[in-house]
C-alpha cells in the first residue's frame, strides 16, 4: 500500500464530481429512497456547487491515493467556509469520503489525521464535524478518537428532514 495526498484544484473538478457521487451514493443509498438520494445528489455535487467550494479560500481538498488510484478526499472548512458558525478557533472537517473498495484500509485515519495537522498547523483549538444520527460506525469511530457530541442540526435528503450529530474534538 502506497498512500499519498494532494491538494484539489479546479483541474480536479471532474474527479471530484465524480467521487462524490460515487461514494455518497454507496454509503447512504441503503437507507434513503431513491428520489431523495437523486434530489441530494443533483444539488450538492454539480459542478457549479463543487467549483464555488474548490474556489473557496476557506476550505481545502485533498485526494488521497493509494498506489497512485484517488481512493477517496477531504475537505476541511475554517473561518466563514464552515457550516455552522463555530468560530475562528475551529477547522471543520465536512466530507471524509472513502471509496467503497478502498474502506478497511485506515484510510479514514489518515485523512483524520490529515484534518488534525492542518488545525494544529493554523492554531485551531477545536475540530468539528456533523455526522448523521443514524451512522452508528462513524459515530463510534469518532468516539473512540475524542470527539464528544456538543450538538445537532438539520441536514436535508431531497425532502426528508434528518439529524447530524455535532462532534468535537478540543485540540489544546
């Protein structure tokens, strides 16, 4: 196993569609209609949306690759790029997204420890995260590694309403 990042620019837009869907689609198809799954997905990765996040100084992508096959990314909000106004002193993590053949691999880990970097490097005293109430595996991940639960908010699949878990972990 050979894992490297990069850092996402517009150039990697098409990718970047396309592993969105992709594994947003594997991960959640299960447990949503398909209505609801074609109505997120047709707004929360066009290219223009996508375009307007990568142009976005306040957040960041990175691919990860292992042997030289994009595996899956990250992206990390600071500032007002984060969505939920938790303040300067925060990086959110938004998407770990990990293909679903390459999942089991710690991959996941790595791009934590990815996010975890950058906050440290920025003098971020918190990382947070939103992660669906009903996502028992990340949930206990992000436990097992010192998030605690500091809150809820809405996330919309097409029309259903449903409930991200807030997650934090404080840095210093």
């Amino acid at each position: 196993m050979s894992i490297k990042l990069a850092k996402c620019s517009l150039g990697d837009l098409k990718k970047l569609q396309e592993v969105s869907i992709e594994t947003f689609n594997d991960t959640f198809k299960d447990q949503n209609s398909p209505e609801n799954m074609t109505a997120y997905l047709e707004k929360a990765f066009t290219e223009y949306r996508l375009e307007k996040e990568l142009c976005n100084e306040a957040s960041e992508f990175y691919f990860i690759y292992d042997n030289d096959v994009i595996a899956g990314y990250l992206k990390v909000n600071v500032n007002d790029a984060q969505s939920e106004q938790m303040g300067n002193e925060s990086l959110e993590i938004e998407r770990i997204y990990i293909r679903q053949s390459f999942q089991g691999r710690g991959l996941g880990k790595y791009l934590m420890n990815k996010a975890i970097e950058l906050a440290e490097a920025q003098n971020k005293s918190s990382i947070w995260l939103g992660v669906w109430d009903k996502n028992d595996n990340a949930i206990a991940f992000y436990k097992k590694i010192g998030f605690v639960q500091t809150g809820a908010h809405s996330f919309y699949m097409g029309e259903e309403e449903q409930v991200d878990l807030i997650m934090t972990k404080t840095l210093i």
